[in-house]
C-alpha cells in the first residue's frame, strides 16, 4: 500500500519548522499500517511563492462575507517556503525513507497555467489536484456553521454540478497527475437524486485526460463517513481503467495509514490489482 496524501500541518496552525526526523516518524507510523511508501503532499496555498503569484484569486468575486472569510483563510495559510519544502523532503530521501515529493494543488479557474509555471520550478514527485471551493465558497469547512449555512442558499443540485464541472476543467488542464478525493463534494453528507449521472462525469472526467484518482479514507472521518471516492463512483473508475492512488489526506502525524487495511480491502474488491506511483510525475505500477 502506499498513502500518496499526507500533510504537514493543521489547518489553522502556522507551518512548523519542517524536518528529517518528523517524515521518518511518518514513515515508521505508515510502515505499521502496512504503507511501504508515502508522500508529502502540502497545499499549494501554504507558500509564500504561491501567494505571490495567486495571492489576488479570491478578489475577483464581489465583495461579501464570504471572500473575506476565503481571502483571510488563504492568507493566514501561506507563510511556508516552498525552497525548503523541497530540500527537506530531498534530504528524507538521500537518508534512504520510502518518500516522494508531492503538492496538493487547488484549482484556480483561469489561473492554471501560473501554477504549472510555478511548480515546473521544483522537483516535484506528484502532483495532487483538489477542487476544495465552489468560487469563494468553501464548500468542505465542516466546522464553519456560516460556512455550511451556505448548502441551504447554493442547493445541493447545483453545487454538485459546479463541483463536477471544476473537476473537469481541472483534469483537463493537464497540471495534475492525480484527482484527490474526487467527490469530496459530498463531504457534509449532501446528495443530489442521482448522484451516479454526477459519479459518471467524474469518471469520464479521470479517463478522458489520463490522470489518476485517489482512494481516500478521509471521507470516514467526516460527516458523510464513507472513503472518497464513493464504490459507485470507484466501480465506474474501474470499468473505464483509472489508475488509482490510495491515501489518508492526514493534516499531522494522528492520521497517516488511516485504516490503510480497510482501503486495501475496498479497492481489492472492486477489482484493483495494481496502484499507480510516481517518480518525478512519472507513472509506475505498485503492487496493493
Ligand atoms: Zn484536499
Ligand atoms: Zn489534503
């Protein structure tokens, strides 16, 4: 197994200086849960080179509660040097620990050709892809009544459409390798009638540009309590061959494995007999 999706930091925490010692204490927690390699997967939004070129995005939607709320989250998260992320993760690796390079990279509509120019300039594992937000909307702060209170005004219909149609746009690009927690859209526990005409274009979204899709267990510990993405969707996933990644999206060490046994089990069962891993965002058959 491998978990392709760990984070350094708690949202909501500055960056902690990062180092050797903390990624070989991952890799010895994700060893126990069977996990023979990891990888580093930061949002794009906790760096200051990040900030610099996208630190306006949030602005080009009217003024309102909302984007302030989204353009103080953004930039309370981006003080981390992307310099150093890289040399220390590089450093992990000259040490001999089973770990690659990795981003989170959230979709900016419009903006996705800076963010490839941005992450060419590093030596970059995998990257990530994440619709995290519904324009300013972000749409997975579970813990934001405000937040949440905003599934009643958007619609549950037309927030998974947007959600879809982004994730589209997004493995269209051609800037990420792997579509992260692809229906996350679901990750307050809301459901359109037919989700599987939305799971469909998720699929073909995945299969028609050649990326991958992760199999997360975060979704378990969130309210809709089921792994991303749902058996429907990873069904479909499987008929139209999406390599997979597996994951445990964990923000600190609590969670890195996170029911790595159980995950193994969904995926075997769907019929998976290989996961995809990278070096250098070059694609290579791992054995589950
Ligand atoms: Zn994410
Ligand atoms: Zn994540």
């Amino acid at each position: 197994m491998i978990d392709y999706h760990l984070h350094l930091w708690p949202h909501g925490h500055p960056d902690s200086p990062m180092s050797v010692e903390e990624i070989a204490s991952y890799c010895e927690k994700a060893n126990k849960a069977g996990v023979a390699e990891i990888a580093l997967t930061e949002h794009i939004f906790r760096f200051r080179q990040t900030e610099k070129i996208l630190g306006d995005f949030f602005l080009r939607y009217p003024e309102s509660k909302m984007r302030g709320l989204m353009f103080d989250y953004w930039h309370q998260h981006s003080r981390a040097d992307m310099d150093e992320y890289f040399r220390v993760v590089q450093e992990a690796k000259d040490a001999g620990l089973p770990v690659i390079a990795g981003l989170e990279v959230d979709y900016y509509p419009g903006e996705m050709d800076k963010v490839a120019s941005l992450i060419s300039d590093y030596p970059l594992d995998v990257a990530l892809g994440s619709v995290h937000w519904i324009d300013d909307w972000p749409f997975d702060h579970i813990s934001d009544p405000f937040v949440m209170e905003y599934w009643n005004h958007y619609g549950v219909e037309r927030a998974w459409g947007a959600y879809t149609t982004a994730l589209e746009e997004l493995a269209q690009s051609g800037v990420v390798d792997v579509l992260a927690h692809p229906d996350l859209i679901k990750v307050a526990g809301h459901f359109p009638s037919i989700p599987d005409e939305f799971f469909d274009r998720m699929a073909q979204a995945a299969a028609s540009s050649g990326v991958a899709a992760e199999v997360s267990s975060a979704g378990i510990r969130k309210p809709v309590g089921e792994a991303y993405p749902a058996p429907n969707l990873l069904a479909k996933f499987f008929e139209l061959a999406v390599p997979i990644t597996t994951a445990s999206d964990s923000h600190g060490i609590e969670h890195v494995g996170f029911q790595a046994a159980e995950i193994k089990k969904f995926v075997t069962s769907a019929g998976y007999k290989n996961l995809l891993g990278f070096k250098e965002r070059r694609p290579y058959e791992v054995e589950i």
